[in-house]
C-alpha cells in the first residue's frame, strides 16, 4: 500500500560529495525517506522541460517538482507536483498536485530493486508526465493537467528505502583562463572551487581569485582582474592644481596651490609607493583673505614670499651714487648768490597765490548773492 504523502524534509545544502558524486560522466545520488533537492549537485528545472535519470528501488520513489526550494517556507506543500513511481508495492504510479488525491494508474514492476531502470519526467504545456526509457522515445506511464499551472524551479527525490539514483547530466563548469593570472586549483565540478593568483609584478585590482562551479555551469564569483600596481589618480580641485603626475610605483605627483591660495599643510611632491599609494600628506591650500593685486605672482610657501620680497628689494634699491641729483652735485658748480635761490621762490609762491585769486574771483558774485539773501 503507498505510503502516507510525505511533509518535505529539509536537507541541508553541502558540497556534492555530500549527497552525490560524479561517476564516469554521470551524477550519482543516494536517496532516503527525507526529501534531497537537486541542487546541492548542479541539477535544477530552470530552463528546461524534463529531465532523465535511473533509479535502483524496490518500491516507493518520488520526485517533487517546486517553485520554492525546501528551505523557503510554504502552506503545506503548495506548488510542488509529487510524481510517485512503484508506490503500492511496485504495483502503481501517479502525479498529484498540492492537496489533490493522487489518480493512480497500474505501472507493475516498473521499479527494480536489482539494476538501475531508466525513467524521465517532463513537465511543458502545463502537463506533467512520467515515462519510461528515454524522453526521446516518448514511452508515457502516467500523464496529469498541471492544475493550477506554476513555474517549475527546483527538483527533489525520496525513496522509501535507501536507494541510488543516476543522472546523465553535465554539470562541469568550463575553465575559464585570465590575463595575468595563474591558476593554483582546477576543479570544474560541480561545486569545485577553482583558485587563480596574479602574476608577478600585478596586482588584484577587482574580481574574485577563487571561484566556485554552481548549477547551470556557471561561475559564482566575478573573473579576477590582475593589472599592474599604480597609484589612485590625483585630480585638480578649486584650491589643488596638479602640474603633472606618474602613477606607476616609483613615479612623482607634483601639485600647486591654486591663485589665490596659500600651503596651509600636506605636501606639493609626493611619490608613488610599492604599495600603490601616495607617500607624504593631501595638501590643503585655503584661500587668501586680502590676495595681492599682482595676480602674477603665485606664492606656496613662506619662504617663497620671503625670496620674492628679496628680489624686490634688490630691483628696488635706489643707489645714491645713479641719482640724478648726486650726478648734477658732481658735475655742476653750486652758485650761493641769494638771487639764485630768491628768485625760484618768490616765483613759486606767486603762482600759488594767483591761482587762489582766481578761484576767489569766480565764486564771488554767488557768494555775494548768499549773503545778501541770507542764504547759508
């Protein structure tokens, strides 16, 4: 008689030696009487319509088609087809759906306890089928309507008794090879973790150096980018200019405070480091309160205002000796006649005086015409 319908049990996901191992091209599994989803060994039913497997039981094998994964938590066990297989003592099969009573149909002898028998289910068009041998022969046992209809994500198989399951599939994953890379560890399998290193001289700048073969034959892990070290690029700010830059290990930044603006602290030169860094400190330039008119000149640092104020002094310096005064002491012969210094002032304060006379002269009709109106 078929056993009661089992409440999925979880399994634990773990590495495929955990639940299956891969045998001369095919996948083998041992079941038990707790559900063991697919997955933990590459296979899942994204994707694809059907899939083909040999199972060596006596009775009682089942395999669940679901949405969710085990671990998902669900009413029941809603979206997820059960196909029973030999159930019955080997004498009946069928496929139910969430709480639906199973329809079953004579299937004597379909299981063998003593060889592996080959078996498919596909599930397209909203119809569920169970068939034997090959999909390709199309040899159906047991046909059910999906209904109602829902993606079918994940498998998971069960047996009554422990018993071992093989699955033609190809779940290796391809090697993939990097530029500037070496590889440490090849395992294309399922689950297998592949371990790259960068060459001599690079340095991991993104990616993963160890990745992992995951269902569907893809890599789980971004492909590693091994590029030669250099420094993080310097870009000018409002108050940085950078002159010029070599962001390979051992190359020189040079910076400059912008117009304006003074070294409050940090470095203006620095060097790249073996650790692709900049030594030395970001400068910081803050802006001048009362910046000089001469907008040519651009000072960093004290020390080169001080040297600039040095250079003009010495353009500014007046040396007595280049007068024009001290040249004329030289050349020319001092006249101490009182009428030669006499007359250049009598001249000089006349003019002054003259000069006030006029401007009396042309305010002095408004002025008499205020005073005599009273006007202030």
């Amino acid at each position: 008689m078929e056993r009661r319908r089992p409440v999925p049990v979880i399994v634990p996901v773990c590495l495929c030696a955990c639940l299956g191992s891969f045998v001369h091209g095919y996948i083998q599994l041992n079941s038990s009487d707790s559900y063991q989803q697919l997955s933990t060994v590459c296979i899942n039913a994204v994707g694809r319509t059907y899939i083909e497997f040999a199972v060596k039981a006596s009775t009682d094998v089942h395999v669940a088609l679901m949405t969710d994964d085990l671990v998902t938590p669900r009413d029941d066990i809603s979206q997820f087809y059960e196909v029973v297989i030999g159930g019955w003592s080997n004498a009946r099969s069928c496929i139910r759906a969430q709480n639906v009573s199973c329809d079953e149909i004579d299937t004597p002898g379909i299981l063998d306890s003593n060889n592996f028998v080959q078996l498919w289910i596909g599930w397209e068009n909203s119809i569920v089928q169970l068939g034997q041998g090959l999909h390709a022969q199309q040899t159906v046992a047991v046909s059910h309507v999906q209904v109602p209809p829902y993606d079918i994500n994940y498998l998971a198989v069960m047996t009554h008794y422990p018993s071992p399951w093989r699955f033609n599939e190809d779940t290796n994953c391809t090697l993939e090879e990097f530029a500037n890379t070496e590889i440490l560890i090849n395992d294309t399998t399922c689950n297998g973790i592949t371990q790259y290193a960068c060459a001599d001289g690079y340095n991991l700048t993104s990616g993963n150096l160890s990745r992992v073969c995951g269902i569907g034959q893809q890599w789980i892990g971004d492909p590693p980018v091994c590029l030669v070290p250099r420094c993080p690029e310097v870009l000018s700010t409002s108050a940085v200019t950078v002159l010029s830059q070599d962001t390979h290990i051992g190359g020189r930044l040079f910076l400059t405070c912008t117009q304006n603006h003074v070294l409050l602290s940090g470095d203006l030169s620095r060097t790249c480091l073996s650790s692709a860094s900049w030594d030395g400190m970001d400068p910081i330039c803050e802006a001048c309160l009362c910046p000089s008119a001469v907008t040519s000149y651009q000072f960093n640092t004290t020390e080169e205002l001080m040297e600039k104020i040095e250079e003009m002094t010495r353009e500014l310096k007046v040396v007595t000796r280049d007068t024009n005064a001290y040249m004329r002491s030289k050349i020319s012969v001092a006249d101490p006649r009182p009428s030669s210094t006499s007359i250049g002032v009598l001249l000089g304060w006349g003019i002054l005086v003259s000069l006030v006379v006029v401007l009396l002269l042309c305010d002095a009709r408004t002025m008499l015409r205020h005073l005599r109106h009273g006007v202030r």
